[in-house]
C-alpha cells in the first residue's frame, strides 16, 4: 500500500527574504515542514543568483521526500512556484515519454521485439528500438527519439498520457526536423537478416494553438539571420509542465503508487530494461567520455563537473535543453548514505530575450543551478536521517 501526502508550498515573492510560504496538509511533515525553503536558502552562490529573482528565470521546483515504512512508500511533495498554466518550453523531456510508450506498443506486437532492427524509410539511419531508447537517455539523441516518434504518431502519444490521467500535456512535433508534419513516415522493419517489412504512414490531427501563460516569450527571435522584433511564439510547440512530467517519473518508478489503469503497460523485463537506460551514463553506453562526461545528462548534482558519479550513486532521469530552457526530472539513490528523493526543476536563461540566437546562459547560470540544486537536496536528505 501506497500513501501521498502533499505539501504543496509556493512562494508568493520573487525573494526568499521576503517569502510568504503556504503549506496545506503538512501534519504529517514534522518540526521541519519547509525543507525546499532552508535548500533555497543555504547560500549556495549559483542557487542565490537564480533566487535573486526566481520569476525572470521562470524557475519551478517539485521536490519529493520518499518515506518507506515497511512494505508502503509514502510521498511528500514540496513545490516552489509550480504552475502548468505557466508555460516552459519542455525540449528534450518529451522522449521519455516517447520511449516509455514505444516499450508498451512493442509489447502488444508479436513480430517485433525491442531488439528488432529498423530505419525510417528515405533515412539512411538505422538502430534497434533497444538502441534508440538508449540512446534517448544516455545522449538525448535527438535522431533516436524522431524515429520513436514515427514509429507511435504524437495522436498514439497523446492519447497514452491522456489514458493514464498524466496532464495537461500535448506532443506534437519531433526535435529538429519534419516539425510540422502530421502524418508519420514509414519503418522499415528487419524480421530477420534479410527480410524486412514497412509500416504504413499514420495521420495524425493537425495541430491546435496552446494558450498559455508564457507562451510568447522575449522580446524577439532569429529567423534566417534576420532578428524578428516581437516575442517567440511557442504556441505550436510540445507542452509538458513539470507536475506531468513527474508523473510520468513516478509511474515509471513506483507504478504500485497508482491505479492499475494509470499505470504504463510494461512486463517486468521491459521495466528493468527502461531502469536501465534511463540510469545508465554515457561512458557505460559505450560514448567518449570526454565528449560526454556523466554528468552530461545528469544535471542534478553533477552537471556542473566532469569528474565521474560515484558508484553508489544512481540517477535515474530526463534532461531537457533548448530555446534557453533547461529541465531535469529525476529519481536519486545515494546507495552509501542511504538517501533517496525524486526532484524536478526548469528554468529559463536567456539575458537578451531574443530567441534561437544561441545566446543562452546554461553554463553560466542554469545548470550551476541545477547541480547546486540537486547537491542542496541530497545533503538535505542526509542530515535528515541523522
């Protein structure tokens, strides 16, 4: 048996000095009931920066206390200036649930497998749906999620979040390339060394505008080398706040949590395999580590350097990085101390407010942010348990 219990806590300035902190039902929280207010607090430099002013970086944090009493796991949620009606540009994050439903739709076809070899048809591309799913996690592949994406259809992608009660959310274009298409392109499929077979295209609803706040963000964008004097428009583009993204973490990792039918569809072997690929870092998925240092995907904690993860030490995450927008969701295991917690956290960094400039703030600002962050929590988590 599961039980979740909620502190949900915002604050209603941009300052932590002058914070007003809201907690509902946090009876069962103990004496120290506002964990995220003393994180935030801890005078860490990179954290004081962004904590200056939370609402220019767009900043939201969840961060989830995990308490094991027996057989039963109980959630505590914190949360600083969450909001889904706030739009974030969600990059990258969008592939886990990409791959998480292109595990199940294996699942329920007898002729393919996870092993099986394919390529879009036209692409010269081509890997497993093992590899790809890897590959997503380990590098953020933005060609091995593409293919995922032909393989479900962002209607077949939707729908699946939809089912399981994860929302708001709306997937509807790849990263990088053929953004605007609606109807997917066929695989070609190996059966065997020398027999293949292609899917047929799948046509997908056009795409809906999002009315959001936040939808248009800064003061203008690069089209061509051309600067366009008016806000960016993301109206078109994939949404998936940060209480949905975490929902899908926590199906992933405590799928008892949830009704049967919220649940994403994954035999034991197909669950351990996506544990896999999602703690997995790039050196042990075969990739330079000079190029890609394990901390390359993994944010928190270790963003910010290239020494590697210590082996007790399991994250188990997405990132995301694009328009100045920078995401991390993830389930912690610090094996020596003891500790365990899921966090997720985005924030937006872009000084100039001009778009697809490549002119963003991620080294300097948004992943020193992060890592602190993460550090901040997992040392939280252990001067808790004493």
């Amino acid at each position: 048996m599961i039980r979740l219990h909620t502190c949900l806590k915002k604050f209603a300035s941009l300052t932590i000095p002058a914070a007003l902190l809201l907690c509902l039902g946090c009876s069962e929280a103990g004496p120290d009931a506002d964990p995220l207010e003393k994180i935030l607090s801890a005078g860490d430099p990179a954290i004081v920066r962004v904590m200056e002013n939370p609402e220019l970086y767009e900043l939201q944090i969840r961060y989830t206390r995990i308490f094991r009493e027996g057989d039963s796991v109980r959630f505590e949620v914190h949360d600083f200036r969450v909001d889904p009606g706030q739009y974030h540009y969600p990059a990258s994050t969008v592939k886990f649930p990409i791959a998480v439903l292109a595990l199940e739709k294996l699942g329920r076809i007898d002729s393919i497998d996870r092993d099986t070899r394919y390529y879009v048809e036209g692409d010269t591309l081509e890997d497993s749906f093992a590899g790809d799913i890897r590959a997503v996690f380990a590098i953020s592949d933005n060609h091995a999620n593409n293919r995922l994406f032909e393989f479900l259809g962002q209607d077949a992608i939707n729908r699946g979040l939809a089912s399981r009660n994860i929302g708001p959310a709306r997937i509807s274009h790849r990263l990088g390339y053929h953004r605007d298409d609606t109807t997917t392109r066929p695989l070609v499929l190996y059966r065997n060394d020398s027999v293949t077979a292609q899917t047929l295209p799948i046509e997908n609803n056009p795409i809906h505008r999002l009315e959001l706040n936040g939808i248009r963000k800064g003061t203008g964008y690069m089209s061509g080398d051309s600067l366009i004097g008016k806000p960016f428009d993301f109206s078109l583009k994939n949404y998936l706040p940060l209480p949905s993204l975490d929902g899908i973490l926590k199906r992933v990792i405590f799928p008892e949590a949830f009704p049967a039918d919220q649940r994403f569809d994954l035999s034991p072997d197909q669950r351990t395999f996506l544990l896999e690929a999602m703690s997995r870092l790039p050196r042990e998925a075969g990739y330079d580590p000079e190029l890609f240092p394990d901390g390359y995907c993994k944010f928190f904690m270790y963003g910010d350097t290239e020494e590697r993860i210590p082996e007790s030490v399991r994250i188990f995450n997405k990132v995301g990085f694009a328009y100045g927008t920078l995401t991390d969701c993830a389930y912690i295991t610090d094996r020596e101390n003891g500790v365990e917690f899921l966090l997720a956290a985005t924030l937006l960094v872009n000084e100039n407010g001009i778009f697809n400039d490549d002119q963003y703030e991620y080294d300097e600002v948004g992943i020193p942010f992060l890592a602190a962050l993460g550090r901040a929590v997992h040392q939280y988590e252990i001067q808790a348990k004493k």
